[in-house]
C-alpha cells in the first residue's frame, strides 16, 4: 500500500531527530578518515549497497582521498517494508572482485543477515579482503556475528529513516537521522 504525501509528512513530523545535519556529516568525515587511514594504499573496490547507501556512500566517498574503483550491489531484505524477509539480489558487481580488497559501504547495521549475506558472496567470489562501513549501526542484540569494519554513528534500537535510510520507500532524504513515534 503505498502512502499519500500527508501521511509522509505527519510521520517526518511526529519523528525525534537523534542526530541533525551536522552530526551526520561530521561522522562522514570521521569515517572517511579512518577508512582513508586503513584503505589509502590499497587500490579498492568500493560498492554502495543500494539503495539506502546512495547517500552515505555519494557523501562518504568525497571524503577519501585517494585511488578507488567504484560499483554498486543490490542485495535487500526490506523491499519497501518495514520489516526484513527473504533475501532479493538485485544486482551483483559488475566489476571482478577476485584477489581485490572490497569495501562494502551501507546505510546501516540493523539485524546484520543482509550485510552478511553480501560479505559472504564476495568472499565467494574470491575476494582477498572484505570489509564493511555502515553509516548508522543500531545497539542490539543480534543472531548474525557480523560486526561492521568502520562505523559512523550508533543509534538505540528504533526504526530509522533519513541519510539513506527509509520508511516505506520514503525519507531516505530527511536532512539527519531520525526515529519513527511509536516504533
């Protein structure tokens, strides 16, 4: 079911801001730094999980200074819901990734299976090194062990919509991180 404009904005506007614009960004930059730190002599490949990375990734990857390859993977749980199901690949890397160090960029750590299942493809595939950023990674008890490389911001166990993040399919562009009333 998809919602009207009215009932988009109630929620954006009933939401609690956990962290605004400024926040947000200088997290960004604390991540580029530290992955700047570990990658800069490396050559990786970068892949922004779509679609809810597109924009911690388009923000992060201005950050690193130095030489990288760029793709994109579409791997999801959520197809517009607000709960995770089976997992959907939509789109696998085009780029080869055998014997290449990878850097995995998402939106956030939730559960963890779908970052999971997308480290585990890649390492299938004969990658040297995987490793993962997540913009936003949520305090919570988790079933899958995975535990993301470079982490921007940690957040209370809501669900969140803003910097990439949605809720059903809207706010991924919410100018901060906020957290739907009520769940």
């Amino acid at each position: 079911m998809s919602l009207t404009p009215e009932e988009v904005l109630k929620v954006y506007q009933e939401a609690d801001c956990l962290h605004d614009r400024q926040q947000v960004e200088a997290a960004i930059q604390q991540l580029g730094e530290a992955i700047t730190q570990r990658l800069a002599e490396q050559n990786p490949l970068v892949l922004c999980v779509m679609t809810g990375a597109v924009i911690p990734a388009g923000l992060l990857l201005m950050e690193l200074d130095f030489p990288l390859e760029i793709d994109y993977i579409h791997a999801t749980r959520y197809r517009g819901e607000t709960a995770g199901g089976e997992l959907h690949w939509q789109a696998r890397p085009q780029s080869p990734v055998a014997d290449r160090v990878v850097l995995v960029i998402d939106d956030i750590l939730d559960e963890g299976l779908t970052l999971e299942a997308i480290v585990e493809e890649l390492r299938r595939q004969g990658a040297r090194e995987v490793l993962t950023a997540v913009l936003v990674e949520k305090l919570r008890s988790r079933s899958c062990p995975l535990k993301a490389d470079f982490v921007g911001i940690e957040v209370v166990d809501r669900y969140l919509f803003g910097y990439g993040m949605d809720y059903k399919g809207y706010l991924r562009n919410a100018p901060g991180i906020f957290a739907v009333k009520g769940m």
